[in-house]
C-alpha cells in the first residue's frame, strides 16, 4: 500500500532545483542535432577554405593548421586529465577552435605562433571558464586578438613564398584599385582563410543542415556593407563595397565567428541586432581605426553584449499572464545597474578621449614635423635648410606606399629632402624609411647621405621595441656604426667583433631589431644611388 504525503515547502524546493539526468551546459540547440554534429558539420564546411588556403599558401600553411589543431585538442586532453573532468574531445569543439584561429593567420608566421594562440583560446578562455557553454567570448577570436597584441609584427607579416606584398586592405587604405575577382578567389596575400568563395560554399552548407541561421550572417553584411557606402568615401559603388567585402575578415568573421551558438543571443530578433552591431563595429574599425581589420574586436565587443540583447529579447512564453494578472513581486530594473553604470563610464570616456584627440590632433602633427626636422638636421648637420625634390617625389608616390625592393624586408620609402647650407649648395640628403620587421612594430629613421655616399648618421623617429633590447639600436653605441661609412650596403653581424667599416654588430638579444634598421638603411642607400644621386 502507497501512502501519499502532501509535498512540504522544502522537499517542492529541491525537486524544482533537481538536476536531471544528462542535461548539459549550452549550447542548447532546439532540434535532432547535437553539439558533436553542429561541431563537425562546422570542421566539414571549413575544409573548402583550408583547401584552397593550403593550395595558395604552400606546405607552411597546412603546417599552420596542423600545429594550432594539435595543441587545441592537446591542451584540452590534458587540461580535462588535469582537472578530473570527462573527456570532452569527442564534441569537436576543440579541433573548430584550431580550425579557425589557424584559418585567421597569415600563412608565413612562425610555429609558435599557432601553438601560443590554441593554448590561450582552449586554456584560458574556454576551459578555465567551465569548458563549452561557459565561455563569453568566442575562444578563437580571442586567441587571435591575443596574438594581435602580443606579436604585432609577425601577425602582420603577409607574405606567399616568401614575397611580402600588400593585402587587398592596405591597397583599399592606399586607395588602389583591388582585383575583386582573385581576392574573391582566395589568391591574393592575406590569412590562409581568405578564399571567400570557399568560405561561401561552407556557410552556405552550414544553413542547409541546419548549423547556423541566415539573420547574423544577413545583419552583419548588410550593416556593413551600407555603412561602408555611407562613410568609406566612395558613395554606394559596387565595386568598392565589394572589395571591402571580399578583404579582410567580414565574412568569415559573419558566417564563422558570430554565428557561434556559445555566445550569440538565442532569438531570431536578437540575432539580428547582434549581427548588424558586429557589421557596424566592423564598419567603424575598417573606416576610422588605425589596423586595417579589426573584425575579431567588433565579434568580442558584440560577445559581451550578448546577455543585454538577451535580456530585451526574450519572447513572451506560453501562458504567459498579463502584468495585472501576476502575483505582486518585486519589479526587476529594465536595464541592470552593473550594465548601465558600464555603458556611462564607456561612454564618458569615449567622449573624453574623442575630445582630447580632436584639440590634440594638430598640436601632435605639428610636433612630428618638428621631430622629423630635428632629426634632418641630425643626420645632415651641414644643412640649415630641406627643401623637396620633384623627381624624387615622383618617384616616392610611383612607389604607392609598398614594400621597396625584394632585399631589405618590408621597408617602406616615407620621404627624401635635399639639405643645404648657409650659401645654397647641396650639403647632401636625408632619406625617411620605415621598417615593418621590428620585433614589436614599426621601427622608422631618417638616414642622412652626404653628396658621395657617404653614410652621416642616423637618427630615429619611431622606435618602441623592448627595453633594455630593441631600444639599444636608439643608443649611440650601436646607430654610431653607421656614421662615416662609405659603402654599397652594410651587413649585420650577430655574433659581434666586427672588423670591416660596413660590418655592424647586432644589439645582444634584439638581432630582429638590428636587422631590421640594418634593412631600412640599405634600403635608403640603394634609393639614394637609383633616385637622389643625380639631384645632388
């Protein structure tokens, strides 16, 4: 005989807090498909883009992929060892992360680079979160941006066998034409992903079965693509806002990215907000910021806006009673102070540094004048006054702001003025250029050049390697090896106890930096000898 028991407050508590049997963190997809299939239909509609990535690319590529895959299935392995936690390696998600992020980077980084990205995404972005459903912030993204700030230089390094050349981006920033049709294609420098037809025909596999929805992807590109027509300087040409499309990241980062199911809203209106705030932001970035593309940090941003979209976006559910209807309860704030409180502080502050850039903006330029000005005048102490040179202008702006030559790494020819002194002859020239190698970015110096060649001196305008390394190369010890040499070219010796006058001993511990300056002055050398020598 069953006796019945009438249920006490406390027994109805911790039946309502029971946890079933099986039921797991998100993400929660409302359908036949479990998280393993959504994973590996991902893994199979990326395969396009890795192919033709790999084919253009070379063997170095598949490397890439091969190394950021292994140490995101590894770290995850051993991180679920570690922690005593069931092998989560089955689902997938690990080997999409890999995927990705190795999708994301120029094919000619080093190994490392891969393997330090795939350690932080799975490490300390998903897993130290509590695993897949718990991570805010898309791993993969992450680990890029993490990248982005920590190697800046090799991160920008696009190059294929071994050739550095502009990407369609920097081409659009030059305001070049950009061959649609082969960035289109996926054969122009760029991330091994950047084949935008492969990554089409995988996105549009994805909808078929189900993967992802159309609203993100749909929101994302239109938004961005109308505000590339309002704002990008060339009005609605179709041309223009499809080389904007077709370069950088934008697609992948709406189809791939975005869409990921961890962090993007639930509903269809939410996803539609979430997805035109990620086109915008991606807008923004691409117009006004300083990085060519910077669609990783707009996914990011729009990743902690998640939780609000939610939250304002929640339907209604079945049986749901009128307000007057509803037992009187304490009424929840519209917008929570935590958020509210972040959005004015965001905001203030957005105000403020857009003010003190807007009154600072000329004082700043009228200050790098007069630094390159000191600077002219350090190298060529003989001149009291610079003046430019048509033919030599000429010939800087036929350069278009690309790499000059295929021998000096990607150095850049900023300007060149002709210096003279106090009666109004030649006292020689003085040659700008910027290196892109330097450890932690751009390294810029004016070199000056006296009417035979002669090396004067250099002097540095831009210069923010690692202390105590890199920043050595701005130290008399090291730029003094330059001054009073008659030479083609200089060599770089790493190993020190140079002899001959065009040998010059790398800084201990910055050989790239070194190199790098070592590059830029021969570089103005051999324009000097091609451009400048005739002009006097």
């Amino acid at each position: 005989m069953t006796t019945l028991t009438k249920p006490t407050a406390q027994s109805a508590q911790a039946e309502k807090n029971r946890v079933l049997p099986g039921l797991s963190s998100s993400p929660h997809v409302r359908s036949r498909l479990t998280t393993g299939q959504v994973m590996y239909d991902v893994i199979l509609a990326l395969c396009p883009a890795a192919v033709v990535g790999v084919y253009h690319h070379g063997f170095h590529a598949f490397m890439v992929i091969a190394v950021s895959i292994l140490t995101a299935v590894m770290t995850e392995f051993i991180f679920d060892f570690v922690a005593g936690r069931p092998n989560t390696l089955r689902d997938g998600s690990a080997v999409v992360t890999g995927l990705l992020l190795a999708l994301c980077l120029p094919a000619s980084v080093p190994l490392y680079i891969p393997y330090a990205g795939s350690l932080f995404a799975i490490l300390v972005v998903k897993c130290l979160f509590g695993g897949l459903g718990k991570n805010f912030m898309n791993p993969a993204l992450t680990g890029r941006c993490f990248l982005l700030i920590s190697f800046g230089s090799v991160m920008t390094n696009f190059a294929v066998d071994g050739v550095s050349a502009a990407t369609p981006l920097a081409d659009l920033a030059a305001g070049k034409l950009v061959d649609v049709s082969s960035t289109f294609l996926g054969f122009q420098n760029g991330v091994i992903g950047g084949s935008i037809a492969a990554l089409m025909l995988g996105g549009l596999y994805l909808w078929v079965v189900g993967g992802i929805t159309f609203e993100i992807p749909a929101a994302a590109l239109v938004s961005f693509s109308l505000f590339i027509a309002l704002f990008g300087g060339q009005g609605f040409d179709p041309v223009f806002i499809l080389a904007h499309l077709c370069g950088g990241g934008i697609v992948m980062g709406a189809v791939f990215m975005a869409t990921d199911p961890v962090t993007s809203p639930v509903t269809s209106t939410g996803q539609l907000i979430f997805g035109a705030l990620v086109g915008v932001l991606s807008g923004v970035f691409r117009v006004l910021g300083s990085a060519a593309d910077s669609v990783s940090y707009a996914i990011i941003i729009s990743n902690m806006a998640t939780p609000l979209i939610d939250e304002f976006c929640v339907p209604k559910p079945y049986g749901h009673r009128p307000q007057s209807m509803e037992p009187a309860e304490e009424k929840r704030p519209l917008l929570p102070k935590p958020a509210l409180a972040l959005c004015v502080i965001t905001l203030v502050a957005g105000v403020c540094l857009s003010g003190v850039y807007k009154l600072t903006k000329d004082t700043i330029a009228e200050q790098q004048m007069a630094a390159n000005l000191a600077s002219y005048q350090e190298v060529c102490p003989g001149a009291v006054s610079f003046a430019y040179d048509d033919g030599v202008n000429a010939a800087i702006e036929a350069l278009g702001g690309d790499t000059y030559g295929a021998d000096f790494g990607r150095v850049t020819i900023n300007e060149a003025v002709i210096g003279a002194d106090a009666a109004g002859n030649a006292a020689g020239c003085v040659v700008s250029v910027t290196s892109a190698d330097g450890y932690d970015g751009n390294v810029t110096l004016s070199v000056g050049i006296a009417a035979d060649g002669t090396v004067n001196g250099i002097a540095f305008t831009e210069l923010n390697e690692t202390p105590s390394m890199g920043m050595l190369c701005g130290e008399p010890a090291f730029k003094d090896q330059f001054s009073g040499v008659l030479t083609d070219s200089f060599i770089l010796n790493k190993a020190g106890g140079s002899t001959a006058d065009n040998e010059i001993d790398s800084v201990t511990g910055a050989s790239t930096t070194s190199g790098a300056v070592v590059n830029a002055v021969n570089a103005a050398l051999d324009f000097w000898r091609t451009q400048i020598k005739e002009v006097g």
